[in-house]
C-alpha cells in the first residue's frame, strides 16, 4: 500500500515542479529543417535520448503521443507515470528484461504512424554507449532517428549518478537541440549494422555538444 501510494504521489509532486520551472523559464530551440519538416508533416520519428536527459524530456514534449520505452524496474514505475501525465504513452521492458517483446511493440507503435522515443544508454549504462535496440526499430520501421538533448544554463548536475543526470534549476534557460534525421537501411550486414550504430551515438554526442556549447555560451553572455 505504502508503495501504490507514492507511484502515485511521487510523480505528481515531480509534474508540478517541472511545471513550476517551465513557468519561469526561458526556450532556446535549437532545430533543423529536415527535423521540422518531418514534424509539420505529422510523420513518424523516433527520438534517441541519452538517460541523462530523461527527466524533462517528457515535459519538453508534452502532448505529442510520443510512446517512450520505460524499463519494468522500480524506478521505472516513476518515470512512466510522469510520462502519462505529460500527455504521452509508454511501453514497458528494457535490454535485460522483457527486451524483445517491448521493441515489438515499439515496431508497431511507429508503423501506425505514431512517434516514438529510446534511451539508448538506459536503464543501466554505460553512460552514451548506444545500444542496438534503436538501430533495429529504424531498420525494420524505416522510421529516422532524430538526436535530441537538452542543457540548461543554470542547471544541477548529479556527479554521482552513472549518467551525471541534469536537473534544471527555476529561473533557467534550456537549451534544446535537435539533431538531424537518420535513416536506416533496411538491409544491413553485421559489419554494417555495427557501423550504423557508431553512427547514430556519434551523432548523439555531436547534437550533445552543440547543446552544452549554446548553453555556455548564453552563461557567459548573462554573467556580463
């Protein structure tokens, strides 16, 4: 009982605070045209978020119908409550649990047109490491994979957990950054498959950067 209460409560208490601290924050977006022309044209994509940003990533696309890939852990119970409140879906399993039957149901959720969204380096780590759960969807779904992250210019970062998570502070600026679309072939051989997933983490790390260097570059400009 003690438990069903805070699944319930915990989540809540998590939703209004990330509202309160959207309410006082500034939006910087970062995109590009191919990114946007796939969104206004309601097609599908599957966002690849690297588990550091999992905490805003809901928020930052509230109402979307984005169908997020949750582990069954505990924590997980957590994240997929915050996530249905923010106005999109889930779909429960990880690599090490209920793994193939979850990325199943990721396939047909992206085949009915819907998006999507991975943390390939979740639940566990390494931290942007890209497992190829991800490479899979895109292949069999021909569905691209967008890069996405956020940083904040005023921001906690949690040094001891495995992800440095970050956590925004209220009167913040975020910086978002949209990668450029990544399709993948429907046919690949081993080697090349592996190639592919280089690919996209390098990607990922590259739409990262970009998102730490705007970030910092607007700390700078405010501190003067």
């Amino acid at each position: 009982m003690k438990r069903k209460i805070l699944v319930w409560l915990l989540p809540l208490i998590i939703v209004w605070l990330q509202r309160f601290i959207g309410l006082t924050s500034r939006f910087r977006i970062l995109k590009n045209e191919q990114y946007e022309e796939i969104f206004k044209n309601r097609k599908p994509y599957i966002y690849s978020i690297w588990h550091t940003n999992v905490l805003y990533s809901p928020y930052l696309h509230r109402k979307k119908n984005v169908a997020v890939l949750i582990s069954e852990s505990k924590d997980g119970d957590y994240i997929n409550q915050v996530v249905h409140r923010f106005g999109n879906t889930s779909i429960r399993g990880s690599s090490s649990k209920g793994g193939s039957k979850a990325l199943k149901a990721m396939i047909q959720h992206l085949k009915k047109g819907l998006p999507a969204a991975f943390t390939p380096d979740g639940p566990r780590g390494p931290a942007f490491i890209l497992q190829p759960g991800i490479i899979a969807a895109a292949q069999v779904t021909q569905v691209p994979i967008v890069p996405f992250h956020y940083e904040c210019t005023r921001q906690w970062i949690l040094e001891k957990a495995w992800d440095k998570h970050r956590v925004p502070k209220p009167f913040t600026t975020f910086v978002v950054s949209y990668g450029k679309p990544i399709y993948v072939p429907r046919e690949m051989n081993e080697e090349e498959f592996e190639k592919m997933r280089l690919k996209v983490e390098d990607a990922m790390l590259k739409n990262r950067d970009r998102a730490i260097e705007e970030a910092e570059r607007m700390r700078k400009g405010d501190s003067k």
